[in-house]
C-alpha cells in the first residue's frame, strides 16, 4: 500500500452510492460491498483558517517542497498567495530555514517587481506558511512556451524593469540564486505587463546574516536549477550579485529562442557546458547578442558589473529602483530636486495618509 504523505491523503470512491471514503484500508464499499475506485488526494488544508485571518480556499501548484494556496483573507475579502512548506519536510531544520530566510529575504524588498510577502506562520499540523499577494498571469516559462519568443522591444522593456527589481534586490544583499523564466511572473496593472520576480527560496542574505547562510550551504551543496545555473554556483564557490547576472542572462537566451543557451544529457553535462560550453551565437537579434552574451561571460569579471549596467544597455535609461511609495512621491513632484537651484521652489501637493 503506498504510503500517503501527510497533510494529504487519498480518497476511494463508490460509484454505485457516491460515498467518499478516507481509509486506505477500504477496496470494497462499506454500505453496498461495490468496488471502489481512487477518487485522487485530498488536501487537509482546504478550508482551514490561518492566523485567524486567511482561509486556504484552493491548492494552485505543487512543487517539491511547497504548494501554492489561494487563500482568502476573511475580513477584508481579499484574496492572497499562501506558500506552505510541504508536510515531508517539517522535521528537516535545513529546508525550515530557508523557507524563513525566503520570507526574510522578500521582506527586506519593496519593490513592483518582486512579490510581496505580508505574513508569515505555521499551519495546525506545523509546517510553516507565508502569505503574498495573489499574482494573476502565467510564468515566462510558460508565456513563451505557449506564444514563442519575446519580440525584441517586449523584451527590452520586460528585462529593463527586470533589473531595476533585481539592482534594489542587490542593494539590500539579496542574491536570488534562482532566477529563470519559471521564477518570474507576468501580470498586468492596468493592461500594462509587469514581470514580477518570485521564489526567493535560496536566496541569500549578505552580509550581516552570512553566518546562517554558511551553515544552510556548508556542506557544498549545489544549489539552483542547471538550465540556469552560474559556472561559480556549478562549482559551488561562493558567489555575488554576479551570478545572478549570468542566470538572467541565460533567462534572456530562453525569452528569446525559446531554448535555453545550454542543454546537456544529463545535469552534470549541463554544468560542464555552462563551465566551459561556448554560446552559439547567430540565435539573436544582432543588437541584443552582445548584452546577452555579455550576461553570460563565463568569468563573472567579464559580465556586466550591477544590474543597473545590464538595464541600462537594454533601454539606455537608467534602471528604477524605487518602492511604489517612492514613485508616488516623485510622480506627485514630492522629493525632486531642483534642476536650477535659481528655480523658485515647487509648490508642494499634500498628502494624507490614513
Ligand atoms: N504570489 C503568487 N501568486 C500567484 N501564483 C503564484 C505566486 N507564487 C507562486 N505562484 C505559482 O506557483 C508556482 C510555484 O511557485 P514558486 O516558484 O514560488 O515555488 P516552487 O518553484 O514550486 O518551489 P519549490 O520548488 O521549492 O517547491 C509559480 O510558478 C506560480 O505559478
Ligand atoms: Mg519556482
């Protein structure tokens, strides 16, 4: 009998009565002795309240180590994201930490292109919880696998906002170590497409907490996914806001070929071609080949050195960096300088806030 992970368990179904039933023991219908059949999983967390404030209403992914809830927050009738560590991994204090640090990390940004995370907490059965913003849309994994390339200005303008998300990240020392077409969301304010960055879950925190981080990856562990992984991080040497240059930078390759820059048979042929494999080139836009194989120089010396420099090669303009209450103020003429300190003063708007 296979073993059910816990928090889930699998249903038998009669379909003579309709009677649903939990224990696995069952193979005939209690009531009227007919075969029962698998009726698939079903997930306790459906239903419950968290925190007393947010119901998990549906499971919307599962992943290796967390699910994805939409959740509702009851008296605001808002509805959210609750990522949930999945229930195989709560006595692994390794996979505990990271799921904290991943709330940790997010928490230190704000910015439009990184998902928020507003709370944070352990479910009745104790694995731990965070709450987000509920993102509509699909990954850019799935967007170009579904629609083809990205065109060239689409894409300079997703990549732009990419960075200015991605240079505040790094300003506050967080390294995603993670980034790829599955890790960025594409959803749309007011009809405008906005990539927002998600699962930081092995991000890192430099430097002051450096000293968890040591402990979570001290064991030389290779962290990241292949397809999009650094020749430092395949050799599990330390690693800087650099390496995350290069994982979009092989992000950039997939938005516009469709594939990603190297595939090998196995992970570790992956590795090796990120080590050492040579990009083919001719796949690109000529005007974008060079920033994107800049990205990708197998010597983090030779990549761009900030993600402001990568924006600023894709559009010309500087990155944005700025939180949303930042932009406010500037769009409302609030905090600007001067440009002719002769210039009388603007006059100010003024703001309450409630
Ligand atoms: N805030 C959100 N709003 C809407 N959908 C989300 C949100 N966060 C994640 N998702 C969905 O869930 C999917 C998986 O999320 P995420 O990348 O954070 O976890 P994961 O890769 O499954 O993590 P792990 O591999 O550790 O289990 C995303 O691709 C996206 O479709
Ligand atoms: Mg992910």
């Amino acid at each position: 009998m296979e073993k059910n992970a816990p928090g889930s368990s699998k249903l038998k179904l009669c379909t003579a009565c309709d009677g649903i039933f939990e224990n696995p023991d069952f193979f005939i219908c209690p009531r009227d002795g007919n075969k029962l059949i698998e009726a698939g999983r079903v997930d306790r967390l459906i239903g419950v309240m968290l925190n007393e404030r947010y119901r998990v209403v549906e499971q919307l992914h599962r992943g290796g180590r967390t699910t994805i809830y939409r959740g509702r927050h009851e008296l605001m009738g808002r509805d959210v994201a609750i990522k949930v560590l999945n229930p195989e991994w709560v006595c692994d204090q390794i996979s505990i930490k990271r799921f904290q640090q991943e709330a940790q990390a997010v928490s230190h940004l704000q910015h439009p292109g990184v998902v928020t995370v507003y709370d944070y907490g352990f479910v009745p059965s104790g694995q731990p919880f965070m709450v987000m913003d509920l993102l509509p849309g699909e990954t850019l994994h799935t967007k170009v696998v579904q629609e083809g390339p990205l065109s060239s200005a689409r894409f300079r303008k997703l990549f732009w906002e990419i960075c200015g998300a991605m240079a505040q990240a790094h300003d506050r020392g967080v390294v995603h170590r993670d980034l790829k077409p599955a890790n960025i969301l594409l959803t749309g304010i007011d009809e405008v497409e906005v990539p927002i960055i998600i699962d930081f879950s092995i991000a890192r925190l430099m430097p002051s907490s450096s000293k968890t981080n040591q402990s979570l990856t001290q064991t030389g562990e290779i962290l990241g996914t292949p397809l999009y992984m650094s020749p430092e991080q395949c050799l599990a040497a330390s690693i800087d806001a650099r390496s995350d240059i290069y994982s979009l930078g092989c992000t950039m390759f997939f938005a516009l070929t469709g594939e990603p820059p190297f595939r090998g048979d196995s992970n570790i042929d992956t590795m090796e071609l990120h080590m050492m494999g040579r990009v083919e080139t001719g796949r690109l836009p000529p005007d974008l080949e060079p920033i994107v194989l800049k990205a990708m120089a197998k010597n983090h010396r030779d990549r761009y050195a900030s993600m402001d420099q990568l924006g600023e090669a894709l559009t010309g303009k500087p990155v944005d960096k700025r939180n949303w209450h930042e932009r406010g103020l500037y769009l409302a003429g609030v905090g600007e300088k001067s440009k002719d300190q002769n210039e009388p003063p603007k006059k100010r708007k003024r703001f309450w806030f409630f």
